[in-house]
C-alpha cells in the first residue's frame, strides 16, 4: 500500500526509498518503521526507523502494514562453530592475538594504539557516511551514535 494513504502512526516494513524500486527499508526479522507525517506539498512521508533515525521518503513510496515476524531470530543459538561454517562465516579472531605482521593491534606489548581494522581505519566512532549525498537532505534527524 502507497504511504500516501496510510493513517499517521501505522507500523511498517519493507518501504521503498524510490517508487517502484522496491523494498529496501525495514526487511530484516522483527523490524519495523512508524509513519510520523505525510506531507502532501512536499510530496514526502516522514518515518521512524528502528534506529531512531527520522527520515523522510516519498509519498508514493510502498511499504507493507505491520512489522516483520520472527523477532526471536537474534536469540537463536547456533550450537556450534560448525554451523556458522556451512553457512560460510568465517571465525573472528582479535586483533591483539595476532602477529603485529597481520594487525596492528598484534604483538606482546599490549595499548598505546586506538581501536583500528586491520588496515589502520579507526573502528569506533567515526562517522563515515558520505555528507555529500543527494539522499542526505532526506534524514531527518540521524540515529544517536
């Protein structure tokens, strides 16, 4: 059903950001958005994102009523590392268990380097989303850090 002829307040998933191009928003298990406003002048719909981002999407968009079931999925317990193996995750291993030829947190002496990837790109805190975006002028308010 189009945005534009839904009640304020109603619960959705699966909105798209374009119309006719499909749902992208909101598809994962337990998800949902909640239609704040629907501005017709604009010709936009303004959504809260399960991340408490706000952001605005066109009016003509589609979205499905309701929230995506199976909330559960992130409880469920994989048993064993042989199952997160057939499906083709690999093991996480910690930086600072390493040699310092493979990460930059390996080696025995252990600190005096902030959190990074093993390229050296910072891991916690910076932003990275590109701030020249076209669908930049679309967020509302970004979801809290």
């Amino acid at each position: 059903m189009r945005l534009r002829y839904m009640p304020v307040g109603t619960t959705v998933h699966n909105v798209e950001l374009r119309p006719g191009k499909g749902g992208i928003l909101c598809r994962s298990a337990g998800s949902s958005a909640q239609l704040l406003e629907r501005s017709v002048a604009k010709g936009l719909a303004l959504l809260r994102l399960a991340s408490k981002e706000q952001r605005y999407v066109p009016l003509d968009a589609m979205a499905t009523v309701g929230r995506v079931s199976n909330a559960e999925h992130k409880n469920e317990s994989m048993g064993k590392a042989g199952r997160n193996r057939w499906k083709g995750i690999r093991p996480s291993v910690r930086g600072i268990a390493m040699n310092p030829i493979d990460h930059p947190h390996g080696g025995r002496t252990n600190g005096g380097r902030p959190s990074v990837s093993p390229w050296g790109w910072y891991t916690k805190g910076m932003r990275t989303r590109n701030t020249k975006k076209a669908s930049q002028k679309l967020i509302m308010k970004r979801r809290p850090s």
